[in-house]
DNA sequence: CACCAGGAATGTA
DNA sequence: TACATTCATGGT
C-alpha cells in the first residue's frame, strides 16, 4: 500500500507545520477536530507569536481560550496546551527530551494529562523524528475496510506495531501522510459516492469487497 | 438542519 | 477490561 501511495503522492514531507513547536500544539489542537478549524486556530496563534512551547506556558488559561476557539472544545484544549508546554519546559525543553531514549519520551508524554496514544505517536515521529507508526481513525478504517484486521482501535494498533518494525522513519513518516491525504480525496473507483471510502460517511460503508 | 472532524478524560458495570 | 458520555467550532 505504501509504495503505490508512495507513486501517487511522492514526498509529502509530513506533518503540516513550520516548527518542532507547532507540531506539538498541532497534536492538541487536532484531537477529534478537522485540520481546517485546527489551522484557524493556529494562525491566531502566530500571528500573535504564541505558537510557542515558551510563549504557552507563560500565558494564562483564559488567553489561550480566546485564540484556539475556532478549534473547538477550547475549554480543555487550553488546559492541555498549557499543561504539555508546561511540563516540557520542566523537564528542560525540546533539546534535552531529544537526547531520551524512545521509550522514556513515550513514559514522560503518556502521563501528561490531554495526551494519549494517539497524539503521542504523533509528537513521537513528527516532532522527536522517532520510528513510530501512527494509528489514527483513518488507519483503522483502511484496515478494516479493506479487511486486514477485525474493526476497532485496538486491533489497529496491533497491526501497527508490525507496521512500524519493518518500516524506516522516512517511510513510516510518508506512510501516515499518505493515509490521510487519500482519506481527504474523492474515491476514484465509486466516484459516484462523493467522497473517499475512508470517510465515516461513505454510502458504500458496509460493502467494500472490492478496495 | 443533521452530521462529522487526524481524541481523551471520566464515569459506569 | 469494555463501553458510554461529554466536550464545541466550522464545513458540507
């Protein structure tokens, strides 16, 4: 699957995002949100120069509230924004977590409140550049849909654990781009239905015997 | 106007 | 351990 999306889409250089920083705020900011209301949120950030680890720990609760709104759910996104900026700083900022080993940055993430496992793959391979296959919703539904493993996240996380030792960091970084790149596309073969197969609306949901 | 988006915490059995 | 509920804006 990767190599075709690979010829599909070439390197996406993935993660959309300038800095190490937003990536992370990104991961927040995305929590069960579409990348559009993310990126408002995100450029009023910038444009007050607050998309920042430093500038987010610093700044008040009810601050953070006014710029992220258009992300939804601001009441506990702004909470853990400050709290993962917050602990960051703490434990020295992003150039002393870069020296841990993989399993003592996924220690320190997990029990940040506001980050679970999705998120925290997320900062794992886009922002500490870690060999870490990304399962979210979209990676569930192509492999469920396409029938390589029973429905349900858990399953998915499962096989994406084999995914991630037999894969090398730039492909396993491609691999997730691709994955929701063509979950944003229209589905070339059942154009009809308006939308990709990966989208929970799909009309053909409960028939996909031909991927 | 109903439904959904690149989740996670909390409560219940 | 396994589900259900809650959170909230903006696009389709």
């Amino acid at each position: 699957m990767h190599k075709l999306l690979k010829q599909e889409y070439g390197e996406l250089h993935w993660w959309p995002a300038e800095t190490v920083d937003q990536v992370i705020l990104g991961a927040i900011l995305t929590q069960n949100t579409s990348w559009n209301n993310v990126r408002l949120a995100m450029n009023n950030l910038s444009k007050a120069k607050l998309d920042s680890i430093d500038a987010i720990a610093s700044l008040p609760v009810e601050e953070i509230k006014k710029y992220i709104k258009p992300a939804g759910f601001f009441n506990q996104k702004s909470v853990y924004l400050k709290e993962i900026c917050t602990q960051i700083r703490k434990e020295g900022g992003i150039s002393r977590l870069e020296k841990m080993s993989d399993k003592d940055i996924e220690a320190f993430l997990i029990k940040i409140k506001g980050v679970g496992k999705e998120t925290m793959q997320d900062i794992m391979l886009y922002a500490f550049k870690r060999n870490v296959f990304v399962v979210d919703k979209y990676t569930e539904r192509l492999f469920s849909r396409i029938g390589i493993i029973k429905p349900g996240m858990k399953e998915a996380h499962r096989l994406g654990k084999e995914i991630e030792n037999s894969m090398s960091l730039e492909d396993l970084n491609n691999f997730h781009g691709e994955i929701v790149e063509i979950s944003k596309s229209i589905c070339k073969a059942r154009p009809e239905c308006g939308v990709c197969f990966l989208r929970n609306n799909c009309s053909y949901e409960k028939d996909f015997t031909e991927p």
